[in-house]
C-alpha cells in the first residue's frame, strides 16, 4: 500500500506538466523597455532602463535554454524595471516642465512689475 502510494505521487510530479514558454510576459517585457527608451527612458533613468535590459536579456537567454520558470520570474523583473524607468522618466519631465513655466511667470512678473513702475 505503501509503495502503490509512493509511485502514484512520484508519477503525479513526474507526469505534471512543465511549465509553457512565457511568450506574453517576454513580449510584455520587451514592449515595455521599448517604450521606456522610446519616451527618453535612455536619458532620464538610465539606471532603471538598463537593469530592465538585463532583465530582459537574462529572460530571453533562460526561455531558450528551456529554464520556463526562471525566464517568468526575469521577465516579470524587465516588466517592472521598464514600468520603473517610464515612471522616472514622466516625473522627471514633468519637474522641467514645472520648472520652465516657474521661470516664465517670474519673467512676467518682472516685465508687470517694471510696467507698473514705468
């Protein structure tokens, strides 16, 4: 009884299915780093992009070595990353975009001020 018990649970982890090859998720990936270096991810979180590449490239070399598991768990990594430096990239220009319209309200500040004492 024992042993019948012991080969249907060894059969049952031996037949499960291996994991698929995470083809979304690597495209998923690779889409996002695309459109964080696409929007000026490559000057404004340079860092972050290129933790996402590596990421991505480490996903990539895993799926084709058959490592479905750890390809997942990397491209997920190059998904978040690349999600990272979008949002360092959007924050930071934006910071300049508020800076540039700070700076032109003092010019017009300057230009009313001298106005009035003219």
């Amino acid at each position: 009884m024992i042993a019948a018990t012991a080969a249907v649970a060894l059969c049952s982890v031996g037949c499960a299915s291996a994991p698929d090859r995470p083809e979304r998720q690597l495209a998923s990936a690779e889409t996002g780093v695309e459109f964080a270096a696409e929007n000026g991810a490559t000057e404004y979180a340079g860092v972050a992009l290129e933790r996402a590449r590596n990421h991505l490239a480490q996903a990539q070399r895993a799926a084709d070595a058959g490592e479905y598991t750890a390809a997942l768990r990397a491209a997920e990594k190059a998904e978040a990353d690349a999600e990272l430096a979008a949002a360092q990239t959007h924050r930071l220009k934006a910071e300049e975009a508020l800076d540039e319209i700070r700076d032109n309200i003092g010019v017009l500040r300057r230009e009313i001020a001298r106005s009035a004492a003219g």
